[in-house]
C-alpha cells in the first residue's frame, strides 16, 4: 500500500512541474462557461417561458457550472497506458513488482487531483460571478452526487482501460481513444442536458453508461432526481464497473501476450 | 519563388506524413463532423422553443457556426499545425533555430510548417452545407452582399491567422505553457453564436481589443442584411492593425529567444 502511496506523491511532483500550465489551461476552459450563461440567457428571454424542458435558467446555469467540474474529471488526456504499449515503455511496468492497471489509476489520479486543484480558484469565481442563478442540492443528494461522481470516474477508467489495451491487438490507438472519448463526452450530457432531446435519440443516450459521466451526477445535485432512484444508480454504474473491467481484463489478458519489449 | 519551393515541399511532406497515420487522420476528420452534428442538435434544441435568437433564425445561427467552423478548419489546413507546435516544442526544444537561420520571414515560414490537409476533407462538406443553409435563411441574398461577404470572408480569415499568432507569442517567455495552443479554439465558442446575445462589454471587448467576434460576425450580418461601408472598411483595418500588431510582437519575442537553452 505504501509503495501506491508513494507513486501517487511522485506523480503529484510529475504534474506540478507543469502548474503554470494546468493554470493557464483551467483559466480558459471557463470561457465556455460564461458563454453558456450569454446563450441561454438569450433563450430563456426569448421564449419567455420560466421553464424549458424542465430546466429553468437557474438549473441551465448549475448544469454549466457542475459539467464545468466534472470535466476536471475527463481522464483521456491523464492515462498514456495506450502510448507506453505503442511505445515500448510498458516494459517498465511490466517488470516491476505492482500492479500495472492501479499503477496508471494512480497516475490519472494525480493528474485529476491536480486539475482539480488548480481549477478550484475558477471555479470559485464561476459561482460567486454566478451565485444568483445556483441551485444548491439537499444534503443526502449532495453525498449521492459525490458517490456517483466518484463511482462514474472508475466506470470510465475501466472503459478507457479496455480502449488503450486494444494496442496489444490493434497497434497504435490514440487517435481513436481520442474520438471515443470525444464521442462519449456528448453522449454523456456534457454540452447540454440531455432533457433537451427528444425521441428515440434521447432515450439511446439515457440506456448508455456515459449518461453517468455527467448528466445523471448533475441532475443528482440539481434535486431532479430522489435518492431512491439515486441508489439504482449506484447500482447500474456497479454493474457498468464489472462489465467493463472483465472487458478489459480480457483484452489485456490476450493483448500482453502478443507485447514485444520493443513496444506494439 | 523561393516561397513557392519551400510551399511545395511541405506540401509533399505532409501528405506523405498524413498517408502513414491514416487512423490520426480518419479520427480527426469524424471528430470534426461529429462536433457539427452536436452543435445542430444542439441547435435544434434551443429552436425548438424559440423563433429566433437575438433576432437570427435557425439557419441563419447554424450559418453563423458554419462561418466560424469553416474559418477554423482553412486556418487548420494551413497555419495550425505549425502555430501549435511552435506553442508546443519549437522554443522549448529549439526547434525555431531551422525556422530562424532561413532567409525567409520566420513566422511565416513557422505557420506553415505543418498543413493539415485533411481539413479539406471536411471544409469538403461544410462549405456546400453552408451555401445551402444560406439559402434556406429565407433571405433574398443580393449579388452584391454575397461579393461583400467573400471579401470580409477573406479578410476574416487573415484576422483569425493574426489572433492566432499573438495567442502563441507569449511562448518565447513562458516556454512550458503548452495551453497558449488552445487559446484561439476557445476564443471559436465566443464566435459561434450571434454578438447579441452578449452584454455591451463583452461586445466591446471581442468587437476591437480582440476581434473575434468581428471574424464571424461582420461578414455574415453583410451577407443576410444591407451593405455598411464602415463594416467593410473595419474589417480591413483591424485586420491590418492586428497584423501589424501580431508580426512587432513576434520579432520582439524573437529576440528573447535563446536556442534550447530559452
């Protein structure tokens, strides 16, 4: 256990040498945030309507500022197990007495801790210049929140983990974990709720896992949802862990026995 | 002409580099089309509860984001690539020493150093896909306003080069802040939707001090409403302004740079 808590502190040290540069980063990514409030603004004063598809400005505005937060989360730029098999540095892994997939969960970690870290000054300022349109959730859904947060980055570590395993198979696959993630960002509710579609589209995205990266949490802390149907969510995203982490396994399992030294 | 040698070989280059990475070149190309997808659904969300935003139908906002896309994606096939890795790796590595002893101006030689070709792939779509959602505005477009769009178009996009140059600048004092890269694609989510649904200042910011609204903006409400003379002639200045602004401030940053050891 020491030895993980050791990697976690070294990597923490890897990322700090690159603060300036998380800073810079998290200072523009709330660009979006106010641009969200100026557009939907400009809609809700248009339709004159208090509600669109149940979401108020108040709850729009809350969605923007918690996707805000949860896009901190957003591993695909954090885990480079995908670019060490492509590139031979696995072997590194490979030979030292740790297990690899916690290993590179400990780097994500770091990275996203100090994302998160450094993103918290703006996003403070995003609520205070916001405070009057925040919605607040109640105390059990707020834990709930926390839970299916933190249980919803697992999830997505172990899909990611089936992606980039896939360069035991398949040869270099960055490109097309960037645009499954990318993909996946959508399908979760990240640019707008998801409430806002309708049909057979809507439904699709609501029988996915990804609706768990970001709609659900953010309903969760909007009070949409109650903690009865929290507690199922907890449930599915459980089951989505299993399914995706014996995925995984079983790609990793196959993929490593075709892994040269030399890289993939 | 020794501009266009040097043109003809990085073209060669990048297609021979772009024919090796098919997988990096087919996954940029959907997640371009895909982020067009998203935004039309995004679109249609909000349309589905209004009639008009800031005064601007359907068509003519989806016009508005193809505009700004289809910018983008020109600037992409040619000046990007090479801004982001000047941004990334030139100054840190000393890189920009290749760029710097050539006898040719050094920040054009840098932007065009890495094409990304297969942009036109999906300018390919886009650019029809807004000629035709031009049409579906339901505005008369006169001849003349569309010559007075392809103009403030042209100059629009030289505008986005500059702005693109002076985000990046900063890189040959603060050589690890990789971010300068990304600055100008968040400055695109100001230039997607129509100025008014932004507060006064905001306008007055991204209408003069930095532009960019002016890219997207101007043009299109030349090309769906009456021709002013002051657009025309703002776009060309501004245009020269930050031009002039982006080359001083390159060659001042240049001379702060010291090879691999910045």
């Amino acid at each position: 256990m020491i030895k993980y808590l050791v990697y976690f502190k070294v990597s923490l040290q890897d990322v700090y040498a690159y603060r300036a540069d998380f800073f810079l980063f998290m200072a523009i990514n709330t660009v979006f945030f106010y641009v969200a409030i100026a557009l939907w603004s400009a809609v809700y004063q248009s339709t004159g309507d208090s509600e669109i598809s149940s979401y108020t400005l108040s709850n729009i505005i809350t969605y923007y500022l918690i996707t805000g937060l949860l896009f901190r989360l957003d591993l695909s730029s954090s885990m480079f197990l995908s670019a060490d098999i492509w590139g031979g540095y696995f072997t590194n892994d490979y030979i030292k007495p740790w297990n690899i997939v916690l290993v590179h969960f400990i780097i994500v970690l770091a990275d996203l801790f100090f994302g998160m870290i450094t993103f918290l000054p703006f996003f403070v300022i995003m609520a205070f210049t916001s405070f009057q349109h925040i919605s607040l959730p109640t105390f059990p859904n707020f834990i709930f929140f926390i839970a299916v947060v933190i249980l919803s980055l697992i999830m997505n570590y172990c899909f990611n983990l089936i992606l980039h395993a896939l360069t035991f198979h398949y040869g270099d696959q960055r490109s097309q974990i960037a645009l499954a993630n990318y993909i996946a960002t959508f399908l979760a509710g990240a640019v707008f709720p998801i409430s806002f579609l309708s049909g057979w589209v809507r439904d699709l995205l609501l029988a996915l896992p990804f609706k768990f990266l970001f709609f659900t949490p953010t309903e969760i802390f909007l009070n949409k949802v109650s903690v009865a149907e929290s507690q199922v969510y907890i449930a599915e995203i459980a089951i989505w862990i299993m399914i995706f982490f014996g995925i995984s396994q079983l790609v990793y399992r196959t993929g490593i026995k075709k892994y040269s030294g030399t890289g993939r | 002409m020794r501009y266009w040698k040097i043109i003809k070989i990085i073209i060669r280059n990048s297609y021979t580099r772009d024919k090796k990475i098919p997988g990096v070149v087919t996954a940029n190309v959907f997640s371009s089309l895909f982020e067009v997808i998203i935004t039309l659904t995004m679109f249609s969300a909000i349309f589905n509860n209004v009639e008009s935003l800031s005064g601007w139908n359907y068509y003519q906002v989806v016009f508005l984001y193809l505009m700004m896309k289809n910018i983008v994606l020109l600037n992409g096939v040619v000046v990007r690539g090479g801004l982001n890795d000047m941004a990334k790796e030139y100054v840190r590595m000393g890189d920009y020493d290749f760029y710097l002893v050539k006898p040719v101006n050094s920040m054009l030689f840098v932007s065009v150093s890495k094409p990304r070709f297969y942009n036109i792939v999906v300018l390919m779509f886009t650019i029809p896909f807004s000629i035709w959602i031009a049409m579906k505005t339901g505005i008369d477009l006169g001849a003349l306003n569309i010559l007075a769009f392809i103009f403030m178009a042209f100059f629009s996009a030289i505008l986005y080069y500059f702005l693109s140059v002076i985000t990046i600048v900063p890189t040959f004092w603060l050589v690890r802040l990789f971010s300068l890269s990304d600055l100008m694609n968040r400055a695109t989510q100001i230039m997607r939707y129509p100025a008014g649904i932004y507060s006064m200042l905001v306008k007055v910011i991204f209408f003069t001090a930095f532009p960019v609204l002016a890219i997207t903006y101007l043009p299109s409400w030349t090309l769906f409403y009456s021709i002013k003379a002051e657009y025309l002639v703002y776009m060309v200045v501004i245009t020269f302004v930050f031009g002039w602004i982006a080359t001083k401030l390159w060659n001042i940053g240049e001379r702060n740079y010291g090879s691999a050891s910045s």
